[in-house]
C-alpha cells in the first residue's frame, strides 16, 4: 500500500462517528419533563374525611350586616290641635318603642275635655298626621303617615327603624293631631227648651191678638 494511502487510512479512522440527530417524539418527551411540577405528597387518611361545612360567613360575604338601633335617637314634636288652637305641644328625643301613641291620646283628651267642659263644648276627630323626615332628604320627599290609632303608629316606627339600620342621621317626626269643638249635646237641648216657651208665647199673643179685632170688628 502506498504511503499516502495509509496515512490517508488512519485519520480516517481517529474522526468521531458523526451523532444522531434527535427525533422529534424524543424532543417532546424531553420539552413534557422539563414543564412538569412536581407532584405533591396526599395524606390518604384525608381522601377519606368528609368535606367541612362552609361557615355562615363565607357563605354570606355579601349580606348586610345587622345594625342594632335599640340605642339610637329620633327627634319627635307632638302638636294636639283644637282647631288652629294647640291644646298640647312637645318635643322629645325618643328610642324605638318608647313612645305610646295610645297614653299621648288619653292624656290630650282629658286635657281638651277640661277645656271644653268650661265652654260647653265636645271635641270631634278631624285628623292625625306622622310627617318623617332626615338630614340630607328634601321636603318634597318627606314621607307622611295617616295617624288615627296604635297600629298606624307602628307603620312609623318601621320606617324610623329602616332609617336608623341605614345609618341615616338626624330623623325627625312631627306628629300632629287635629279636633274641632262642636256645642255638646245637652246645651242644644237647653236651648232648644228655652226656644220653644218663647214661640209658644208669640202663637199665643197673635191668637189673642187676633181674637180681640174680631171682637170688636163684630161690635161696631
């Protein structure tokens, strides 16, 4: 063999053998194990325990909190009319449920009484008003109850309380109530006693009256 083949023959043989090139399903297996996580260790004593109940506050995130308003204040003025005349007026800071409708009734009719007792009079209903209102609210919008008895009282308190659990500030009630007097039955009886004598009378002298012209007409 000649020299240069030989030479020729052996760097041939000290070059590496050329690598395969990887496949593609080998790539993707290898881009899968690179991209997964780690799986995390399960205790399988918790596979077997029941799911826990949701407690009430993460159920109801969205509810309303409650407000209790058995504290809270509203501004009430009371105004007892006899016509344009006030027969009692006042003004109290009150809390839900202590103002009686009904003994805030009795008490202004023993008073009107007394006072139409002296003039021979009676008080007769006309008509009874709750007007609410609050800071921020205007007048147009102020809302206005027919007040007649306890229940319709208590219509005013829900809408007090609805306020309060609002945080409204400043609540206020004007409660008004209207009588007029009218004369009592028994000093119409009187009058109408004392009226009749008098008619009788005036009948009485127009008979005789009329009785004595005959008379004398026929005379002459």
């Amino acid at each position: 063999m000649p020299k240069s083949a030989r030479i020729a023959s052996k760097a041939a043989s000290k070059r590496p053998a050329p690598t395969p090139e990887p496949t593609t399903n080998k790539k993707a297996a290898e881009k899968a194990a690179k991209c997964a996580k780690p799986l995390k260790f399960i205790d399988p004593e918790t596979l077997v325990q029941e799911p826990k109940e949701a407690t009430p506050e993460t159920e109801d995130d969205d509810a309303p909190a409650i407000v209790d308003v058995s504290d809270f204040l509203y501004t009430l003025s009371k105004h007892y009319m006899l016509g344009p005349e006030p027969v009692l007026e006042d003004t109290a800071f009150l809390k839900l449920g202590e103002f009686s409708f009904e003994g805030f009734n009795s008490q202004s009719m023993r008073k009107l009484g007394k006072t139409l007792d002296e003039h021979k009079y009676q008080p007769v209903w006309v008509s009874g008003q709750a007007v609410v209102s609050r800071k921020g609210l205007a007048k147009s919008e102020w809302l206005k109850f027919p007040v007649r008895d306890p229940t319709d009282w208590e219509n005013v308190e829900k809408c007090i309380k609805l306020w309060m659990q609002e945080l409204k500030k400043e609540i206020k009630v004007k409660l008004t109530i209207v009588h007029k007097k009218v004369p009592s039955r028994n000093t119409v009886d009187v009058e109408d006693e004392e009226d009749e004598p008098g008619k009788v009378f005036n009948v009485k002298v127009m008979l005789i009256l009329d009785t004595a012209w005959a008379h004398r007409k026929a005379v002459e």
